[in-house]
C-alpha cells in the first residue's frame, strides 16, 4: 500500500483546529481524478487526510467511500439530514442495487461540499476526525489501529468500517456485506454505530459485543438474523447500535475510571485492553 496523497489540514493559525479549506482541497482533487480513484482508500485522521493506493482495483471506489464518510456526517450536522440517530434514523442512505451503489454521489456534487464544512447553524465546522478503511473479512476489523485524539479540539469522531463477506455473487465479484459507522459525541459522550440499511448477521453481532466488551443487554436494535447475504432496497432491515460512555465502563468503579485530560483512544474494540495497560482502570 502506498501514499498517493497526504495533506496536513491543520489551520496554521490554530494547531487544534483543521481547516475547513482542507476539504475543499481534497475535493478538488478527487472530483479532477474521474475514474484514476477507483480502487483507493481515504483516511482523515487528526488533520490529516491520506489517500491510499489498494491492493487491487475494485468494484469499491473512493467516491463510494465517502459518500459514506459525507452521508454519515450529514446525519449528524446538517439541516438536510437533521435526522437523530434512531433505529430508523438511516433510511436516507439508500441502496438502488445490490451492490451497494448509492443513490447519491459525493463526486457528482449532489451533495453539496458545504454540507461537510459547517454545521447546521451555516457555522464552519473543523473538529471533526474521520478514518474510513475498508476490512476483507470480519475478523481484521478488530485489528484496526486506535485513534487518538485531543478531547478539549475534537467534538465529533465517525469512523467508517467497510466490511466485504467471502460471498461471491454469480458474476465472481465479493460483495460488499455492511457499512457501519462509529460515531463519538464529546456533547453526550455517547458512542453509536450505525449500519446503513445492511443486514447485520449473527457472526457480525457476536464479534461486536465480545471485542467491545459491553454486555449483551446493553445492546440496542442489534439485528438478530444469522444471514451472510444483501437484502435489497425493498424490505430493507435498519440497524441501530447506541453504546453510551457510560456502557464502556459498566461494571467498572468509578474511583477506577479515568480522568482523561489529554488523549482520548476512541478503539471500540480495545478501549478497554488500552486504558488498562496504561494503568488507568486500576
């Protein structure tokens, strides 16, 4: 894997911030690339954007990525999709195939560049960190790097996880198996994830509760269906997972808690192995 693009989008002016023009960069960028980004990756991750070469042109293309990334953003701070994060709260990320080609695209402009740099009062909107990797199989999900980041400059955290099954569909190409997205509120503390109109299967959910370590009960709206399969646009299964901070440290005293001033690890899957190798749950 490569770097074909790196861009530091901190604001020289302010460390902790990152520029809003930053994104329009990028978008310059990817929308003069036509078909040349099939087949990459993105990464925004504390003020800087990184494009990755994948091992292989596929049917995944960078605007798929993040119409994702902006879809999921959007949800959460603009007027156009204003909606809260509820069970049904991602029916406006629709499929019109089985291969999960949006309905809409970032590249195409239809949804528009300042949907991303502000927020839903028209104000710019540059604490936002985004990582959107995609995961060949269920298991190295779980083998993501932590993200780190400043708690008093970061508000909002979403990070996309594009998982593909080894279902091969009748034309020999692996399907796309779900979406989902993380998404860390400083406001709340609260921590979503949310599948985007995808069945989630038995397997999925099990891994998700066993590495995050919350227990069962304090799942909701987890999709109990055992199918390792796509489901169409009709009959479409939402999925809704809402795990509050303070799920993360059910069962844990508070006196054990940590105070964190500093770094945030924001790693569902090994928050809690982190924080107790650096010695803060006692």
């Amino acid at each position: 894997i490569t770097h074909d693009v790196s861009i530091n989008c901190f604001d020289k002016t302010n460390k902790n911030e990152i520029s809003p023009a930053c994104y329009l960069n990028l978008y310059n960028k990817l929308a003069n690339g036509g078909d040349k980004i099939k087949g990459f990756k993105i990464n925004l991750i504390y003020g800087h954007i990184k494009l990755y070469k994948a091992p292989t042109e596929g049917h995944e293309s960078t605007s798929r990525a993040l119409d994702g990334m902006v879809t999921a953003y959007n949800l959460l701070n603009t007027q156009r999709y204003n909606t809260p994060l509820s069970p049904r709260g991602s029916t406006l990320y629709a499929f019109n195939n089985s291969n999960l080609e949006p309905d809409s695209s970032f590249i195409n402009n239809r949804i528009p560049i300042e949907n991303i740099i502000k927020d839903n009062r028209n104000n710019p909107y540059p604490n936002i960190v985004v990582e959107v990797k995609y995961s060949e199989d269920y298991a190295s999900i779980f083998s993501l790097p932590p993200i780190y980041m400043s708690v008093q400059s970061i508000r909002v955290v979403i990070i996309i996880i594009i998982t593909k099954s080894s279902f091969v569909n009748q034309d020999g190409r692996s399907q796309i198996n779900q979406l989902i997205a993380f998404v860390y509120r400083q406001e709340d503390h609260s921590i979503r994830a949310i599948s985007f109109g995808i069945l989630l299967n038995h397997s999925t959910e099990q891994a998700l509760i066993r590495h995050s370590h919350v227990p069962l009960d304090r799942f909701v709206g987890t999709g109990r269906f055992g199918n390792n399969h796509q489901c169409d646009q009709e009959g479409l299964e939402e999925f809704t997972l809402r795990i509050d901070f303070e799920d993360v440290w059910y069962g844990v005293p508070e006196a054990n808690r940590p105070i964190i001033q500093y770094d945030l690890i924001l790693d569902l899957f090994n928050i809690r192995s982190e924080l107790t190798y650096r010695g803060w749950m006692g």
